[in-house]
C-alpha cells in the first residue's frame, strides 16, 4: 500500500480534510496567508478572522507564530500584519526548480507574436488558476496580467482546460466545490460552460473561454497532465475578440496550441 504520507494524489484526488495524515493547523496557518492573494497588503486579526472564519485567538496564535518564521510581517504602529519575505523566498524556490517555465517561455513568445494574443501558462491553486509565465503579443492590447496572478476556474480558458483534464470523480467534487462558492445566480451560466468545455475538450482537443471571463477577449485553452499524472498545467491563448474569431480559433490558433503543449511535453519528458 505505500507510505501513506507519501500517498497523495492531488490528480486524481481532492483535498482530504478527514485524512489521518492531514494536519488541520497547518491547514490553518495557510488559509492565513491566502487571505491577502486578493492585493490587501495590510490585515490584523479581526480581519483574518473574519475572512477564515477562525476564532480570534486561534488567528492571534498563528499569526504570531508565521511572523515568528517571517512568513508575517507585523507593523505595531498599524497594530497589522503583511506577507513576510520568506513567501517570497518559498515563490523564488519553486520558480527555480521547474524548468517547465524556462523551456516553454520561448515558445510561448512565438506563439504570442503569431497569434497577436497574451499566451499563459498555469497552475491550479484551489478555486483559482495561478499564471505561472505571460506572453504578450499585442502591443495595443495588453492584458493587465504577469505571473504570480490569479484567474478564477470556472470561466477562463486555463481553469477549464484544467478541470477538462481531470477523472471524472474529480471533476464532479471540484464542480461541488465550486458551486459552494459561486454566487447562487451566476452558478447555471458557470456551470454550463465549464461542462462545454470538457466536451469541446473530447472533440477539439481544447476548449473555449469565448467572453464567458471578459467580454471584450477569446481563449482557448489546453491541459498538459505530467507523465506519472501528479500534477496538470494548463497553456492559454486569449486576446481581443476581433482577432481572436472562433474560425481561427478552431483552424489555427487552437492546434498550435496544441503543438506547444505537444513540445513542451516532449522537452520537459513530462516531468514538471
């Protein structure tokens, strides 16, 4: 059966808060940190507080602690506290042991230039897509994006392709998830396309993003799952919609997008 603290499959499963092996504090003092990916850069417990959903002396302690690590920052004249330099450090460190991102940046530029569009590279991180490197190709039509953003799932290009390249029982789960978090009246809309998007997936070999995250830009977008399915990013290619037509979408831009995952797969040797 393995060593069940190495038995995490985060492919083909979801998180687990019922697992033996999972430690809920630690759990904690993450969603602590995650509350300042939304560009607050000051927060004091109350405020944490009230966006976990944690009591207050629970977020006193981890607070303390995570400053302690310089994980935190703490500002006594604000009596608040901000991102500390060891998130930074932890950023760094992974940018530099993936060389996904340098292999597929070139490519990714040529494609941007060709397509006149931005091309993305992505991971998923809970509820949002993470860029992981940007290209930009339209000099009169930037995308205010660079790497270490975050996009919703549901309605962009790289969070459908993502779930579009999960086991269906994943998906499901993930859709649950989801839903729990969407506003209640937007959920239908969200929840067709990212269904869409797994059938334009089977038979195109990517999937569309056409206005559904910004009226004014088409994308599409496709999975790259790694060789011992581990992990899953996701390449996009979207810009204006007068360039970005579904004909070309479809007849051009759609399977060179295709190839890059295709070369990038075959440089990487699927280990990312």
């Amino acid at each position: 059966m393995g060593n069940p603290k190495r038995n995490i499959d985060t492919f083909n499963q979801s998180i687990d808060e019922d697992h033996p092996q999972f430690v809920n504090s630690v759990a904690r003092a993450f969603s602590i940190l995650r509350c300042f990916e939304y560009g607050a850069q000051h927060l004091g417990n109350q405020e944490i507080a009230r966006q976990t959903g944690l009591p207050k002396p629970t977020v006193s302690r981890l607070t303390f602690t995570l400053a302690s690590l310089g994980y935190l920052s703490y500002s006594a004249p604000l009596e608040k506290y901000s991102l500390g330099m060891a998130v930074l450090s932890l950023g760094h460190a992974f940018m530099k042991g993936n060389d996904v991102v340098a292999i597929a940046r070139p490519l990714m530029r040529e494609l941007a230039d060709y397509t006149q569009s931005a091309v993305m590279l992505a991971a998923a991180d809970g509820i949002r897509m993470v860029l992981l490197e940007v290209c930009q190709g339209d000099p009169t039509f930037q995308m205010k994006l660079e790497a270490g953003a975050r996009v919703p799932h549901g309605s962009t290009a790289l969070g459908r392709a993502d779930l579009a390249a999960r086991p269906l029982d994943v998906f499901e789960k993930r859709m649950a998830e989801f839903e729990q978090e969407c506003e209640p009246g937007y959920w239908p809309k969200i929840r067709a396309g990212i269904v869409r998007a797994r059938q334009d997936y089977e038979h195109y070999g990517f999937c569309f993003s056409l206005g559904d995250w910004n009226p004014e830009v088409f994308a599409i977008g496709v999975p790259m799952v790694s060789a011992d399915r581990s992990r899953v990013l996701a390449f996009n290619c979207s810009g204006r919609v007068s360039v970005m037509t579904r004909e070309k979408l479809v007849q051009d831009f759609g399977p060179r997008l295709v190839a890059l995952r295709n070369k990038v797969y075959e440089m990487t040797e699927g280990r990312f």
